[in-house]
C-alpha cells in the first residue's frame, strides 16, 4: 500500500497584525485541505519573569507586553494592585481618570486597526493588487478617510499622553489610584476636538454597517461558524468596558453564566495547552474544551450585552442587531461594524468625562487592608483580559497569570482559518497572492495581537511554498524581505 503524500503551505508571517504568527496548511493528494493552523511563533514569558518584582512595579512592567495596547494591561495590573493594597473603592477623581485614559485607548486602537490595517482589504477587495492593497494605497485613493482614521488615532493617543503621561507605556495608574489628575489645559484642548471626533466615528460606524449589509450574503459564510461569547456587562446588563461582571452566551443568545465577579472567573474559565502554539486554548468549563471555546472582543462584547449607555453607540447597536433579529450575530466580518460601534461609544464617553469636574480633583489615591491574591479583569480593545497575582509578605510577586484578549480568540481565529482555507484552496493548482490574503482577511477580523508584542511595518518577507505529492517544489512566491 502506498503512503498518501501530504503538501504544505505556509504563510509566515500573517501581515497586517501586530505581533508574529504564521499559517500553516496542509492538502492531501487532490489538494483539498486536511488541516490549518494558525501558529504563534513568539514567547514572551512575562508570566514568569514579573515573579519576584515587587507588586508597584507590576502596571509598569506589563504594558511592555504591547506597543499597541500598553494602557489595557497598565490599567489592569493597577486594578489588580488596588485589591494588594486595600482599595476597595477609588477616589471619584481617581476612577474617572482611569476610565478616560481606558476609553482613550479603546478609541486609537479600534482607529488603527480599522483604517490602516482591515480598510485596505475591505475598500479595494481581498483579491486586488498587493501594491495598492495597503494603508498607502488608501491614503492615495481615499485621502479624506486616511486622514480621519490618523487623526482619530492622534486624538486617543492625546487622551492617553493627558491622562497616563506618555502615549506609549504611561504611568499614570498605580496601586491605590493615579499619580495625577486632568489639568485644564489638556481638558480645555481635548473639548476643542470632540465635535469633529464625534462625527468621524459617526461616519466610521456608517461606512462599516454600510460596507457588512452590501457584502452581506457573501460575508455569511467567510470564516463564520456559530460559537460561544463572553465579555463584562454592569449589572444591568448594559456594555461595561472598564469594570464588571462576567457573562456568557451561547450561539442562540441563551446564558452560560452572567454577573461573575473577577475573582471567581477560575470557576468558570480553564485553559487548554496545545503542543503546536504557545498561545493557550481557554474554555467555559461547565462545557468542556470541545463545546466550550468562546469568543472575545467587539463582536462578542455586542452580542452579549443588553444595551449600551451612549445614546448614538446604543442607536447604532439597535441597528446592528436587527440583522439578527436581536440574537447573537456570530458573522465573523462583522466585527469591524462592532468595532465603530464601539468607537463612537468610546467617543461619547470621553466627552461626557471631559465635562465632569472630578477630573480635576485632588483626592487620588486610597489605601486600606493589605491582600495577598488579587483578580482584575477589564475589556481591552481586542476582548477580555484577566490579571491574576499573588503577592507574598515581602511585597514580591509569587504568581502571575495572564490570559490576554487574543489567547481567548485562539479557538476561533483557527477555526477562521480551516474554513477559509478550505473553500478558497482546496482543489487550486496554483497559489496566488490574493488565495492567500483570504485566510489573513478572516485573522485580521479578530485584530489580534499575536503575542501582545510590536513589529516594525514592511522588514518581514512573507515566504509561500507549494509541493507536490512526491516532495517536489512546483510553486513558490515571496513578498518583501
């Protein structure tokens, strides 16, 4: 009996994230794929080597998980350092400046995936010219909507710099409080913008609703599959982003579990390890790792939630759940029409905070019992992010576990994957450029960050072979390098 040969492809790396992964797919002897995965390359080890710091230092040394989102995993680490120290409740001044500094973030980060990374595969088509399918060619073709989607970013990172102290990897939240409050200068120039802010994410959530409903019947069936949602909401149900409950739905809208505390989320989340990722699988576990992956992010944070708490995002929420007849939307390109939603929600909460006077108060900080164990989890821009610390009596960190936005995605960003790749190249005899942009489009849907880690555009070659069922080379292409 003669062994069935196996080909492989390769996509290394999957562009247009931030961090480094790589793809790889395997197709029998009739080209039809067996298997597809997507690999994260990197390890970072943070869990680890924050061991032994003492816990002030901890919001400062996480964020260098990410040039990209530093103030979700500052903002975290802080939380978690105000239950070490006994701050049961912040001071107004103290949570309403965190709160501005989160929306901030959630506002450049959301600016930036959409208009530099995801707007060159959704204005010029997944199969268009590789050179004008990029955040150049948008600027070139579309100069208005590159520049709102730039100054949209510079805006969110002026939050951040007014509120953390730096826009990248700030200082500004530490354990008990924040080591500043909001000058009137920065309040006064930041109001100056809002009306111009507010109609550009206006605009954004139109542009994306707009660009889902045409591409409807297509973008059904392109890397979508019914799945689990998990996300914070208040207690009333509404969308939390920066402190709340957790709650999960199934495909179908019904509850898993719903209004669970950060400090009992180990009895309701485990996490699976698999030999090909150094990314970990978490799952519900009432359900099981096959049954019980979930999602995260914009998509699921729309789907679980009851409302939002902004007039213009909660409009445009009632908008997007009637394509779905108010059941969960489980259509992975959606998630760009969440994300605007998200950011003019993000938008009209940093105008309401920039006309509260507590933002200019004095009263910053609070301490109270010291605590050894502590749980803090907040909704970053890509989806839920837990912290969990213990802290010993020398004030040293013993253990540290950290379950990102993306590791919660990792299920189904490879399950994107395995159905993309095999509706689009199985049974192809040739690879090309735009087959493979396909499997990257149904990724980057998800704005991952693949290791929480930065990478400088246009310095990684991306390297495709194809082999035949003897082993020999019959097609390669490269880009860059």
């Amino acid at each position: 009996m003669v062994a069935k040969q196996t080909k492989r492809i390769v996509i290394e790396p999957v562009t247009r994230v931030e961090g480094h992964g790589k793809v790889s797919i395997l197709l029998d002897e009739e080209n039809r794929v067996t298997q597809a995965r997507l690999h994260i390359v990197e390890f970072r080890g943070f869990e680890r080597f924050i061991q032994g710091r003492p816990y002030w230092e901890v919001p400062v040394l996480v964020q260098r998980l990410c040039g990209i989102c530093p103030v979700s995993h500052h903002l975290c680490a802080a939380k978690a350092m105000d239950q070490i120290v006994g701050a049961e409740r912040l001071t107004p001044t103290a949570e309403k400046v965190r709160r501005l500094m989160h929306y901030g973030q959630i506002l450049q980060s959301h600016a930036l995936h959409f208009f530099h990374l995801a707007a060159p595969d959704l204005l010029f088509g997944f199969d268009s010219d590789v050179s004008t399918r990029n955040v150049f060619g948008v600027a070139a073709r579309y100069p208005d909507l590159a520049r709102q989607g730039i100054l949209l970013r510079r805006f969110g990172q002026e939050v951040i710099r007014a509120t953390a102290g730096k826009r990248i990897h700030g200082i500004g939240a530490v354990p008990g409080g924040v080591n500043q409050n909001l000058s009137p200068a920065h309040r006064d120039a930041l109001r100056g913008e809002m009306d111009r802010i507010l109609e550009w994410a206006r605009a954004a959530v139109r542009l994306a609703a707009e660009y889902t409903t045409t591409h409807l019947d297509s973008l059904a069936s392109f890397g979508s599959f019914e799945s689990n949602h998990l996300s914070l909401v208040q207690a009333s149900g509404a969308m939390e982003l920066y402190d709340g409950l957790l709650r999960a739905v199934n495909a179908r809208g019904e509850v898993i579990f719903d209004q669970v505390p950060a400090r009992s989320y180990t009895d309701h989340i485990a996490e699976e390890v698999r030999p090909w990722s150094y990314m970990k699988f978490p799952f519900i576990k009432p359900l099981g790792p096959e049954e019980g992956w979930y999602r995260v992010g914009p998509l699921a944070r729309i789907n679980t939630c009851d409302s939002i708490d902004t007039p213009e995002a909660e409009a445009a929420r009632q908008q997007f759940m009637k394509l779905t007849d108010g059941k969960p939307n489980n259509n992975t390109m959606a998630y760009h029409w969440a994300r605007m939603i998200e950011l003019l929600h993000a938008a009209e909460k940093i105008n309401q905070l920039l006309h509260d006077p507590d933002l200019q108060g004095t009263e910053l900080m609070v301490r109270g019992a010291r605590r050894e164990e502590a749980v803090a989890i907040l909704e970053a821009p890509r989806g839920t992010l837990f912290h969990h610390y213990r802290v010993d009596q020398y004030d040293q960190v013993t253990m540290a576990n950290l379950i990102v936005s993306t590791t919660s995605n990792n299920e189904p960003m490879n399950r994107a994957v395995q159905q993309v790749a095999a509706t689009y190249l199985s049974g192809r005899p040739e690879i090309t450029e735009g087959l493979l942009n396909h499997v990257e489009v149904a990724i980057r849907a998800y704005d991952p960050c693949l290791s929480c880690a930065t990478h400088a555009l246009g310095q990684m070659p991306l390297v495709v072979e194809l082999f035949d069922c003897q082993g020999q080379l019959v097609d390669r292409k490269q880009r860059g390098g």
